[in-house]
C-alpha cells in the first residue's frame, strides 16, 4: 500500500515512497536509546524525527506501528573493553540495572516534554534475550555464524555478500583492528566479523547462560532480533541517528537479511543527520552537553527545541544555539496569543494543500514553516488561520492552542533590568554586558531595540 510519503532511503540514495508491506499499518523500527545517560538534544534529534514520519503519514491517513529498542546491556564503550552500562554503574555506584531503570524513565519523560508519540513497544534488550539466542542459533545453522576459539560467536562478515550497500564500505577495505569492534585475540576467522554473542569472560554482572557458554550479546544482534519479532520479516521504514550507519545498520542489515535467505529485511533506511551546539559537536569533555533540563532551568519552552530542530532539514547537519532556542520560544509565546485572538474568529475550512506538499517531499519542515508566517501575515481570515494552524500542529505538535501564561519577573531581576538601563544610557556597555549575562542566569533573555530593552 502506497502512503504517499517520500523519504530519503540511504541505502538507494534516492527519494523513495514510504509503501506498507500489509493494510493496516506502516512498520516502523527506530533505534532507541542506551539508557546510561540522559538523552541530549542530538538524541532527541533521532528520536523526532521518527515522530515526525509517524505524525505525517497519520496526518495523510496511515497507520503506524513503531517499535523503538532500549539498549540497557550490550554497548560497548569507545575502548570496547567494558559496557557502558557497567561502567556508568561503577561510577554511580549503584546496580548497573538501577541504573538503566532510572535513565529509562527520565528519556520517556524527556519524550513526553517534546509531545514525541509513544511507540507501541519498548523492548529492553536485557528481556530479549532468548530471541537473540533463537536467532543466533538459526544464523550458526545457515552458516553465517560460527563459536571463535574464545568462546564467542561471531558473525562471518564474507557469508553476506551484499555488505556495505548502505555505508559505501566494502570488507576488503576495512583493516584489521578497526575501531567499531571488540578486540578479540585472534579467535574471529576474518578481521571484519563481529560478535554476536561475547563470552562473559571475567564480567560477573550482566551476563546469561547460553548454548555457547555464559555471556552477553553484541550490540548489533539486538535490533536484528527485536525488530524481526515485533515486526515480522518485513520491516518497512528502519530510522535511526546517521552515525548508527556504520557500523551498526551494516551490520544489522548483513544479520537479518541472512537470516530470511538474503532477502532485504528494511524497505527504506531513514537517517537523521549530526545535531552541533554553538559550532561544536557535543560532547562531555567539551562541557557542551544540553539536555531538555536545561533548556528548562532557563526558562524556556521544552517545545521551543522541538520547534528550533524542525527549522532544519533532518538530514542537513544543524548547528543549534541558545539565541536559536530562545527565538523559538519567542514564536511559540507569539503564536499562541494570535491563536487565542484567531479562536474567536467564525468557523473557517483549512487549506492544507501547500502543506500537505511539502510535507509528502521528504519532510520539508522547514518550508512548512515558512508557509505558516506567510500565512500569519496574510489578509486571509483569522478563522481560516485558526483552523489551517490547529490542524498542522497535529504533526508539529507544538500545542498551539495552549493559553500563554505570562511570567512574572522577580524583584532581582527588575532591579537588574533598571541598572541595564541605567548602564545604557551612560554608555557603560561593559556593564551592560555584565547585567545580560546575570539576567540569562535568571532565565531573562534580554535584547536591545531602538525603543530601550525588552525582555
């Protein structure tokens, strides 16, 4: 069934119609999080966007069904020598699996803050263990897995001879002792295979019994498994952030499709380009790291990133900033009180077809945009804007008519505001810059017109 929708498949490079494999629903598989941190706004990036495509292919009259996994065992950090989970759990100093439960919940609430759909599972990779090893065991069967002599079960890379079509990276290329596997002494058979299953070693914590001996999954094995459970041998979008394309969608790709004798498991592969902040890519060591949290300390709509993400095309690289966040912000405060106004106005029939349009080519969210402040601006009826702007906000979701409540400034920040002015009017403009900076702490957002300040 044709929805419509057409969608950048990477591994075709080319735009391709979203299509459902049966008549009830499109089947979506979207990466999810590994829950030994919270989810940044790069994360939230990713998980938008899956939202996003579920919205507009409702928005157009489709079902969905979206799975989305919770990596909580698996991982591996960047020197592969540990989960990452037991390596937040020997920070935290609480059980590795407490761990996950409570990061867990602070994603579904970061979710919830940005209106991101909830998806009809939530498989935990910890409780999938048994289909990993039921399709481990039909992988080792079919030849495209063997036990290396360390015990762990390996996925033989040159068994699938269609490797690389999403990446571009081709196994005769990738030299031994690249970065994206664990190391393993020798015991694979062909430098590029990976573990499906990783023998438990000295590892204590986190571990299962299993035909081939105690242990844990790889990382790749889960999305495969969980994705051909819940979905069936069809999944017909694959979403996910585009650093997960390789090596983790190859190898994802390789595992499934040889599992139903080569045939491609994931109609379209979706991915969403690399969010930076403030001109860097985040990171803990930068110190750049922004979670919804923070967006919340200083005074600003949750919603208002939500906003600020879809002023970009997902698979452009964005660089977002806090002066971007706070216009956003500002839009959303300045929408809902002409919705309030516009509310008032007689009935009125939207005209959704530009919309619709740009929505259908590949998510142009920003062109969405730009047509509803044209619109906004436009003689057309305030009915007519009414309507054309509830409707839309069933995809940007942007609660649109929510009654804006206005704020109200604490003595501090007053007395702050009344020096800045002072500080203007003497030209002091280091001190100007002085008083800004203490008011941002506050969560005023301050800006200079030819009428004075506003706030």
């Amino acid at each position: 069934m044709k929805t419509g929708l057409f969608l950048y498949d990477t591994k075709s490079r080319n735009l391709l119609e979203v299509e459902s494999s049966n008549e009830s629903a499109v089947r979506i598989y979207c990466c999810g999080p590994t829950v030994y941190r919270d989810a940044h706004v790069g994360n939230l990036r990713t998980f938008l966007l899956a939202d996003l495509t579920a919205r507009t292919l409702n928005f157009l009259g489709h079902q969905t069904l979206l799975v989305q996994n919770i990596t909580d065992v698996g991982h591996m950090s960047e020197d592969f020598e540990e989960d990452k989970l037991l390596s937040q759990s020997q920070l935290e100093k609480r059980d590795p699996f407490e761990v996950a439960r409570d990061y867990e919940d602070r994603f579904h609430t970061d979710l919830a803050r940005l209106n991101i759909l909830k998806a009809k599972r939530y498989p935990r990779a910890s409780e999938s263990i048994d289909m990993m090893q039921t399709l481990i065991t039909h992988l080792i069967e079919n030849n495209h897995a063997y036990v290396g002599e360390d015990g762990s079960v390996y996925f033989s890379a040159e068994s699938f001879p269609g490797y690389g079509a999403i990446s571009g990276n081709k196994l005769t290329e990738l030299k031994p002792g690249h970065r994206y596997e664990y190391s393993e002494g020798g015991a694979k058979r062909f430098h590029a295979d990976w573990a499906l299953w990783k023998a438990a070693g000295n590892r204590s914590e986190m571990i299962w019994d299993s035909p081939w001996g105690t242990g844990f999954p790889g990382w790749h094995i889960e999305c495969s498994a969980m994705s051909m459970h819940f979905l069936g041998e069809t999944v017909d979008l694959h979403i996910g952030g585009i650093d997960l394309r390789f090596p983790h969608h190859e190898n994802e790709r390789a595992q499934s499709n040889a599992a139903i004798n080569n045939r491609e498991l994931v109609s379209l592969w979706l991915h969403g380009e690399h969010l930076l902040f403030e001109g860097r890519k985040m990171s803990k060591s930068a110190g750049n790291v922004v979670l919804v949290a923070d967006l919340i300390s200083q005074g600003l709509d949750p919603l208002a990133l939500r906003l600020a993400l879809m002023e970009n095309r997902y698979r452009s690289q964005m660089d977002l900033t806090w002066d971007a966040l706070r216009s956003a912000d500002k839009t959303l405060e300045r929408w809902r009180e002409r919705m309030a106004i516009w509310s008032q106005a007689p009935t009125a029939v939207a005209d959704l077809t530009e919309i619709a349009q740009h929505l259908a080519q590949d998510l142009d969210l920003p062109k969405v945009l730009i047509a509803l402040r044209a619109l906004e601006k436009s003689v057309v009826s305030e009915g007519v804007k009414y309507a054309t702007f509830m409707e839309i906000d069933r995809v940007l979701a942007l609660d649109l008519n929510r009654p804006v409540v206005k704020k109200e400034l604490s003595v501090e920040a007053r007395m702050l505001l009344e020096a800045r002015a002072i500080a203007r009017t003497n030209k002091d403009f280091a001190l100007s810059d002085e008083i800004r900076g203490k008011l941002e702490v506050l969560g005023v957002n301050v800006q200079d017109t030819a009428q004075g300040q506003v706030w």
